[in-house]
C-alpha cells in the first residue's frame, strides 16, 4: 500500500495565503492517517509554484513577477517542506520567470534545485516495492524557441526516462507514476482552444514534433507505466475526461493506444487561479490490486471523492472504472476542445483520391462547421469554433492554430494538387528545374480557402518543417525586449517630432519577418 498527495498549480501570492493554510489543514489528516497504516507515503508538487504577477514583494523593484524568484521558491519549499511527508517538486512554465534577478535559465534553476534540495531536475522515489513515482522538469524559459510557457523537457531528461524505463520492465513487476507539469501529447485530457492550444503550450516539447511524440511513444512501448499525473490547465476534476483510460467503450470511438496508462489532470488550490471555480487536488492511493484516484475538494472541507478504481489484470493490462458521472456539463461546451474521431465527417486527401478534395463542398464555414482532413503528407487539419486547427498525426490531438475566425468564417475551403511532374518551381522572374527527393512519395497539395462571393483567394503556407499550426508567439524575454524598442521609438518622437505621448504611441508600428511573399527577391 501507499498514498500519494499531488498538488497542482500553486502560483503562491504572499499576499493571499488563505487558501493554501486551508488546503495544508486538509491534508494534513490524510498524511497522518497513511502514516500509521503503512508508512509509504510522499506529496509530490506538479510545479507553477509562484504567482506570475508583482506581489508586492520587492520594494525596490516594483515590476518585477514573484514567480521564479528566489524568494518564491523560498516560500515554496516551506509550504512544501510543512506537511510531515517527504516531498518532490518538477519544474513547471513558470518556475525560471525570475527574469530581474537571474540572466540565465541555468542560474535560475539552480536555485530552483538548490531550495527544494534536489540533485537534478528530475526525480525517482520508489514509494512502494517495486513501484516508483517519476518526475520530469521543464528547464526552458528564457531559450525557449517560442512560447516561454511551452513545457520543455530537454534531451538529458528524456533519455534518462528512456533508460529508466528500460531498465524497469512491466514483466518484471514494476509500477510507475510519472509527474509533469503538462500532459504529454496523447492523453486525452480536456484542454483549453482559446489559451493552450492556439499558443502552442498544451502539451509536453509542443512545439519539438519529434520530442512532442516521444512521450506517448514511451507510454505506448512501457507498460510498467500505470499513471501520469499533471496540472497546467488550472481545470477542475468534476470532468470525467479529466481522467482517461487506455482504452475506451467501441462505441466512443477507436482503440487510443495509450499503453497501460491512466492519465489524470490535476486542479489547483487557491481560487483565485481557477479557471472554473474548482479548488483541488489530487489523491492517489495503491494496494496489490491496482490503485485509486480521488479528489480531495478543499472549497467543502477537504472531502475526499473517488474519482476512478484501477485493477490490474496482468503486468500489462487493467481495467479502469469512473467512480461518478460527469459533474461540469455546464462549462462542458466552453472548455472542451473538439478532438477528431475516426467516425467523424472527414477526408483523406492522399494519393489515391481525386486531385481536388472540396472539404466543405463549397459551402461557407460557419461557427458550427466540423469536419477534418488528412493530407497526402499525413498532417491533419480540421475545422472547429470557425478556426482551422493542425492535429497530431497519430493521437489526433489538438496541436494549433492555422487561421483565426475572422480568416475562416464565411469562407469554403478545398484541397488542390500543386505538384508538376518535373518538380518546377516558378518565381517572377524566371523558372529554375530542381532536383525531385528519390523518397518522394507523397502528393504536392495547396489548401485553400476562398471566398465564393467576393472571389478571393488564400492559400495556407505550411511551414518550413512541414507543419500548418503558427508557431508565431514568441518567449516573454524576446517580447519583452520588442516592447522597450516600441518604447523607445515613443519616447523619440516626442523628443524628435515633438509629438504628444498620445499621438506618439498611436504613430509607432512593428514589423516582423521572415516571409511576407513568395517572390524570390527582397524588393
């Protein structure tokens, strides 16, 4: 036997601590009680562990976030450190914000490591025999190649995962729970389209194709992995798809393959960071037979709801068992994600269909349009919310953003050959032959979206890796060095052109690259 407490976000203000006493009082009973019973017990921390705001915290710079600093992990590992448990922590998007204070992630994560006393990033605790609870850090902020609130867990911790995995095998006996702070590519869980999943940050290395699949891959090829754990969403655990099985009923849709691994999301503890008013956390207990996963409610006391019963058949194989219905169908429309189904309307637009696909039958999207297609390439695109979304090729998972509504709605969509038979490419100015791949398989394709009425035209680029999702939101220190040029620009034309602040900030613009056109020349 062994219990586990697992706590989501926290995003610690100092000056609202209300919340986290109340929630500590909870668990405290729970600790104490698995203490006397057997002993095996551990709180692990999904990271986010300080507010990404000014809390009043630094008198002499008024500006600078709480989240990342040293004293936010200070804090932290108190709180942490006070609930008579040995704890773990993993790194979470906001755990190296400390921007004002350290140049650099790997300065920041020292200090990260050095206040909650651990040796690396990662960590292992075998909780029970042959059972090991596993965490995985994000250790990228500041080189973040886009979106700085992107999960990344890099290489050395992947491949010290993989040979962990390997050297613990399923047949063996062994049992492993893993913990991040975002779920990996393929869970399944409820994610949020308007936040997540158009910035490109839903899921572990989202914007790595490569390290983005290898986490499921992992999953799909160990199954002593049992259960994943992870927070980000800051959603609440009444959704039954905050939870998800590795298989599901034949009538939801095809086999998930999700390995042997139950996949949980995990709430947060002070309201004031809910997205949905929920505060919780997470209660994971095993025993011989399997485990389960409860909810430990701390806006009614601390109450503990199973949420699912987990049995073991074989080493490699359970059975999984909702333990309530779904408790959120009011929020369910606005916060649940449309993810692609086999059953659903789509086309495959390969090599052996017709060298026109028309998607939407030359009718206009609308906000109700749903419909994917797979492309010669293999890359899925698909209709939802009247935005046009990449979704994994494999796990159908949302990926990102292609065009907004105010690009799709009203527009009909197709998917055309572009392919010449001797691999000619054209610019203005002349026609230059190249040289074909001898592995090229696949067929040359443009989507289109276009305009019936007006007769307009627009063809969606992919990007150079091949991708459609646009991976343009870059990581905050790059934003934030754009926005002190802009200021700077502002405070030139008031000395310069001698304009008023008002009419200075309405007169500055940025321009971005790279690729504006697909001419060949610069002008």
């Amino acid at each position: 036997s062994f219990l586990v407490g697992i706590l989501g976000d926290l995003h610690i203000d100092p000056r609202k601590m209300d919340d986290y006493t109340e929630g500590h009082d909870h668990w405290i009973p729970i600790f104490e009680r698995a203490k006397e019973a057997h002993g095996n017990v551990a709180l692990v921390s999904l990271g986010d562990l300080g507010e990404s705001k000014n809390c009043d915290h630094n008198p002499d710079n008024p500006d600078e976030l709480f989240a990342g600093t040293s004293l936010c992990h200070a804090m932290a590992a108190e709180f942490l450190g006070s609930f008579g448990v040995p704890y773990e922590v993993i790194g979470g998007n906001h755990d190296l914000e400390g921007i004002d204070e350290f140049r650099t992630d790997q300065q920041n994560l020292k200090v990260f490591m050095e206040a909650h006393g651990k040796p690396t990033p990662q960590f292992c605790r075998e909780i029970a025999e042959k059972t090991l609870l596993v965490g995985l850090g994000s250790t990228i902020f500041r080189e973040a190649p886009y979106t700085s609130h992107e999960v990344i867990i890099d290489q050395g911790q992947i491949d010290w995962f993989e040979d962990l995995l390997k050297s613990k095998p399923a047949d063996e006996g062994w049992k492993i729970f893993v913990f991040t702070h975002a779920p990996p590519n393929g869970s399944g869980l409820r994610v949020l389209q308007e936040n997540h999943v158009v910035n490109g940050c839903c899921w572990l290395n989202h914007s790595n194709e490569k390290q983005c699949k290898k986490f499921i891959e992992l999953v799909r090829e160990h199954r002593a992995i049992k259960g994943w754990f992870s927070g980000h969403f800051h959603l609440g655990q009444d959704y039954q798809d905050s939870i998800t099985f590795p298989t599901i009923p034949r009538e939801e849709g095809p086999y998930p393959n999700r390995g042997s691994c139950v996949f949980a999301q995990t709430s947060v503890m002070r309201g004031g960071t809910s997205r949905d008013g929920r505060q919780q956390s997470r209660l994971l207990r095993g025993n011989k037979d399997g485990f389960e996963i409860c909810t430990v409610d701390h806006k009614h006391g601390g109450k503990i709801r199973l949420d699912a019963t987990i049995t073991y058949k074989d080493s490699g194989h359970e059975v999984g068992v909702y333990q309530h219905d779904d408790e959120a169908y009011d929020h369910d429309n606005y916060f649940k994600v449309y993810q692609p189904m086999e059953g659903d309307q789509c086309y495959i637009c390969g090599p052996e269909s017709d060298e026109e696909c028309s998607i939407t039958d030359d009718e206009p999207v609308t906000m109700d349009t749903r419909i994917w297609w797979r492309l010669s390439c293999g890359r899925v695109l698909g209709v939802m919310n009247g935005m046009l979304l990449e979704y994994d090729s494999s796990t159908l998972a949302p990926l990102g953003l292609v065009l907004t509504s105010d690009e799709l709605l009203g527009r009909a969509i197709a998917v055309v050959d572009s392919g010449l038979d001797e691999c000619v490419v054209s610019d203005d100015n002349d026609m230059e032959s190249i040289e074909c791949d001898d592995n090229y398989q696949e067929r040359e394709q443009a989507v289109i979206v276009h305009d019936i009425e007006k007769g307009s035209i627009m063809v969606v680029q992919p990007n150079e890796d091949g991708s459609y999702w646009r991976k343009i939101v870059r990581n905050k220190i790059a934003r934030m060095k754009e926005k002190r040029r802009e200021k700077a620009a502002i405070q030139y034309g008031m000395e310069r052109l001698w304009l008023s602040p008002e009419e200075s900030k309405k007169s500055v613009v940025s321009t971005w690259g790279p690729y504006t056109t697909t001419s060949g020349n610069a002008l």
